[in-house]
C-alpha cells in the first residue's frame, strides 16, 4: 500500500507549504511459529520480520481461516513479537500480522497455521505422615481437589491454601475448588501415601 504522509512548514508571514511523502508498507513476513507446526507451549511467540516504515503491527489468530472467530485481535503492537496466552491443547490456529504506519494500514500477511500439541505427564509427590508443603506445574486433567485427592483420600486429613480455604474428604468440605498451580498447600496425612498428578505440564 502505497501511503502519503503530509507535513506543515510555517514561513514567514504565516504562510504554510505542505508537501507530500509517498511511503509503502509490505506485508510482513512471518517467522514462527513455521506454518502447519506442531508447537508444545501453551503460550507460544509469535515472530516476524521488520517492515520498512512501520510504526506498529496488527495481529489476528483464529481456529477459523477466514477470521471469522477470532482468539486475538491486537493493534498497536511495536515489536515484531507477541506472547500469546490462553490457547487450548490439541487445537488448530491460524494467525496473520499486518504493518502500520500512522493511520494507514498495509495488507495482511500470508496466513499461517500452527497445531498446539502438548502430552500429559505424570507428577509425583511424596507425602509424609502430619503435614506437607507442596506444590506442582502441572495442570490436572480433572482440577476439582476431590479427584485430584480422590486415590488417596482415606490418608488425607487437610488441606490448605494460601487463602485460608479447605479441602477436607473426612467432612466432605471442598472451599478451595480446584488445583492452582500458582498456589503451595500445606497438607496433613494420617498416614505416607504418594500423590499422582495427570496433566499438562506448564513450563
């Protein structure tokens, strides 16, 4: 696209010259993730290349590939990389970037498509007898603390979160919900068991 620029000079007397620039903006190019990848982060870097003239960048990601639906829709993006956060395992995105320049935009790049691919692993944590602290980076597949304790339950007394919340199987008390991985528990077993954690790694 081709952009004209224009620019005010006063001279004396009040007077005002204008004059135009003429500017284009290409479409970037994308750098990663490649195109028909497999990628096993949740939150993957989008990268492309400089565009001569560019001030910003747009960028769009949608499990659709005319954009119908769109996950992401960002403006004003000043590097030539974006994080990405909140995509969803075994699912197909498709994104596109185009340059910016003032109040004019270039055409969109090609559309790319990536696949997030990511394996569950298995966590173990060794609890001891009166209380444990712990904490893991992986995202069970059922969350709910119930299933999460569910295989171990009869050794388990308490647990607490940061909060003050409580989980408790022998009184059926469930205040916390789910596991948080951004969260440590303190833990107090009637007996050493060993806690198995399914899930998704979060890295």
């Amino acid at each position: 696209n081709d952009i004209s620029l224009t620019y005010s000079t006063y001279a004396y007397g009040g007077f005002i010259a204008k004059y135009s620039l003429s500017v284009q903006l290409t479409p970037p190019v994308l750098i990663s993730p490649e195109n028909n990848s497999t990628n096993y982060v949740f939150n993957p870097t989008m990268q492309w290349q400089p565009v001569e003239n560019a001030s910003s960048y747009s960028l769009q990601i949608s499990t659709t590939n005319d954009f119908s639906s769109l996950l992401v829709d960002e403006s004003g993006i000043t590097e030539t990389n974006y994080q990405v956060f909140g995509l969803t395992n075994n699912t197909n995105y498709y994104w596109r970037v185009c340059a910016v320049a003032g109040s004019q935009t270039g055409n969109w790049s090609e559309v790319w498509n990536f696949t997030i691919m990511i394996s569950n692993v298995t966590f173990n944590i060794n609890l001891s007898q009166g209380w444990n602290q712990i904490s893991s980076n992986v995202i069970p597949q059922n969350p709910n603390m119930v299933d999460v304790f569910s295989e171990i339950s009869e050794s388990i007394v308490l647990v607490k979160n940061g909060m003050g919340q409580v989980y408790s199987p022998v009184f059926q008390i469930n205040n916390i919900g789910d596991w948080d991985i951004t969260q440590g528990y303190q833990l107090y077993c009637n007996s050493d068991c060993i806690l198995e954690i399914t899930g998704i790694q979060v890295i």
